[in-house]
C-alpha cells in the first residue's frame, strides 16, 4: 500500500511517500481502508522525536474510513462499517490514563496511508452527519476538547469560557462544543481575520492579544450576566507562555484553567498570591479515554457540530500540509484526502 512514512533524517526531510507492506489485523483487530485525514501538531513534532536508527514509521494519528478486514475473535464490527479512529490508545475507560497509554501514529503505525490496523475497540460508528473529511479531521482534537471543556473544565450553561488562540484546531471546536452546552464564548487571537471567523461562528467576544482583555470584557454586553460578570468561569489554554499572564486579570474568584499544550514554551509564570486568594482551580488534561470518546461523538451528533476545516490536501501531498500547518496562518483544522 502506499503511505507517508518518516524514516532517517529528523524533521520534513525524513518525509516520504512509500511504497510499504499493507497490514494484517491480527486476533482481536481490524484493519480500515482509510478515507479522511486530519494533521496535527504531534504529526510535526513526530519528525524529531523518531530517531534515525528507529524502523520507518507510518504518520498520522487522526483518520476515518470504512473496516476492510478483521481479525480473529472480532465479532462487533464488519466489513463495510464506516467509521472513525479513536487515537487515544489504550486507554478504555477511567479518569486519568494508564502508564500504556499511548497515541495512534508513532510508536505505532498510523493513519497516512490506504490501510491501517487498530485495536477492534479503537473504533467507533461515524457521526452519519459529517462527511468523510470532517470525520477524519475531528478524532484527536474532538476529543481533547471534549475532555478539556467537559470532563475537566466542568462547563455549565450560561458560564463564561475564554478559549486563548482561536485559530487552533482544538481551539475551533472548542468554540463549537462550548456554545452548543449553552456557554458565553469570549475567545482571543494574534489575528484580527481570525476573530471575525470566530464571531461568524458564535463567538459573543471577541479579543485581539494585544488589547486589555479585562476592559474589553467589562464593556462587551454579552457576558454581562452579573456582579463580576467581566471576568470567566473557564480558561481551556494551549498556548501558554506567551498569553498566560493576561489569564489572571480576567478569570472570577473560584475560576478554573485548564492547559493542554504548550505551543508558546513549556514555562510561565503563576501569580502564587493571586492563585490562593482567588481559590483558582488550574487542572492539567490531555486526550482522553474511549468512554469520553464515545460521549464526544455522541454529543457532537446530538448538537450536528462540524470541525472547521481551514484547507484540505492530497495526502500525496502532506509534506506541505505539514509545513502550512508549521506557519501557524490555519483556522481550523487542516485536512487530508486519498489522492
Ligand atoms: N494535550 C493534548 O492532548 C493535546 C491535544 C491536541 C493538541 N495539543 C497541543 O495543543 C496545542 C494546540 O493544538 P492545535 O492543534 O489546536 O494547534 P494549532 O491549530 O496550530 O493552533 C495553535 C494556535 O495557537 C495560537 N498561537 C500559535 N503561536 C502563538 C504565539 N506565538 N502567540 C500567541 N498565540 C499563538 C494560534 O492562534 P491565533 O493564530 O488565533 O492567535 C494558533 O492557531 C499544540 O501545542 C498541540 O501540540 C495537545
């Protein structure tokens, strides 16, 4: 089969389309024809973190597509289901992952390429409303969002949520998750296009990076909803350093942030004094487990969301794909197709 394999040279160097062998789902596994694709930020850091001696590595942990074969004892799914990879791996259920979690697309082969075999309990039955590509970009970032918003950040209706970076893959779903729950949406971006995409899309406040965000707040009407009704409930942060001292003038006593990514650097500074007087919650999350898969999609069903997809490539063509995504110019995700 054909695939986009990394092997030797750290970085896009090491990127190439290959020719390998097409995988065979061994007892309790299946193998999908793979339709859709998304990219991310992983798939970048992937091309360091794989060493030269290492064996060539399939990319990719996101993909839907339809089951083409299973192996021995797997009696739940079928030839011909069309349906969406959970990249979340070995994690089946529980609050926080076990120490063999791992992700889809390094160690293990992943999803750039005609086949790829997973676990029978990695899968799920794709949302009959998204098309192919809308399913194949919303596994990994669904999920993290999901779990950032709900299981860790706890959102309520009618709360306020400051989602930084808007532009952002997950950030993008985010947006949509948190306005379907019945969320205020203040959301923040470098970029003032960005923000006007964002208001398109639900957002009631919009934020340039540059401004007094704690101003700009106390004089938009939207969240106007009580005494310190300029400040928010929730922060769902992955851009870290770079924004996280802006965070604290506008988060309410008894507010929470939760992080997961640190795009700007793994270091920033936390205000000690403010943190304990405001009875601040700050809450560490990653991905998620197949239960919270599950819930995702079937949330993402119930309210008909769409990931938003900023630009599709062949996936032929995925050496540039990940270096449009490396400019960091997308708003939404970047997605791939079977040539
Ligand atoms: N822990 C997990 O499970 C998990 C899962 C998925 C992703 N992540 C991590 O979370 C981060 C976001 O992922 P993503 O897929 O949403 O990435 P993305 O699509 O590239 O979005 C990142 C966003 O961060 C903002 N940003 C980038 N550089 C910035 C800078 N120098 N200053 C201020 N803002 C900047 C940009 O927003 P604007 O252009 O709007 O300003 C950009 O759109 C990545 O670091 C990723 O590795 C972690």
């Amino acid at each position: 089969m054909k695939a986009l394999i990394h092997q030797g040279e750290k970085g896009l160097a090491g990127v190439r389309w290959a020719e390998v062998e097409t995988p065979v789902p061994g007892p309790g596994e299946v193998r999908v024809q793979v339709v859709a694709m998304g990219l991310n930020h992983r798939d970048l850091r992937v091309l360091d973190w794989h060493s030269p001696s290492q064996p060539a590595v399939v990319l990719g942990s996101d993909g839907a597509g339809v089951v083409d074969a299973v192996g021995p004892g797997v009696s739940e799914w079928f030839p011909g289901d069309e349906v969406v990879i959970d990249p979340s791996l070995n994690w089946l259920d529980g609050p926080f992952p076990p120490e063999n979690v791992a992700i889809l697309g390094f160690p293990s082969n992943g999803t750039f390429a005609e086949y790829v075999v997973v676990p029978a309990c990695q899968i799920a039955a794709k949302p009959s409303h998204l098309q192919w590509r809308e399913a194949g970009v919303l596994p990994l970032a669904g999920l993290t969002a999901y779990r950032a918003l709900f299981t860790r950040g706890q959102l309520q209706a009618g709360q306020t949520v400051l989602l930084p970076g808007i532009g952002g893959g997950v950030a993008t779903i985010l947006l949509r998750m948190a306005k379907a729950a019945g969320a205020k949406v203040a959301v923040c971006s470098r970029n003032v296009d960005k923000l006007a995409l964002a208001k398109k899309l639900g957002a009631d406040v919009t934020l340039h990076n540059d401004e007094d965000w704690a101003l700009a707040l106390r004089v938009a009407e939207p969240v106007q909803v009580g005494n310190s009704a300029e400040k928010v409930n929730l922060i769902v942060d992955s851009v870290g350093p770079a924004l996280w001292d802006k965070y604290w003038a506008v988060l309410k006593t008894g507010g929470t942030l939760v992080h997961f990514g640190s795009t700007t650097g793994n270091e920033a500074v936390l205000p000690l004094r403010e943190f304990f007087f405001a009875h601040w919650n700050l809450l560490g999350t990653a991905m998620g487990s197949h239960a919270e898969f599950l819930a995702m999609l079937a949330f993402v069903e119930q309210h008909q969301i769409k990931p938003v997809i900023d630009r599709t490539f062949a996936l032929s063509e995925a050496p540039r794909a990940l270096s449009y995504l490396a400019e960091g110019v997308q708003f939404g995700k970047v997605a791939l197709h079977l040539d």
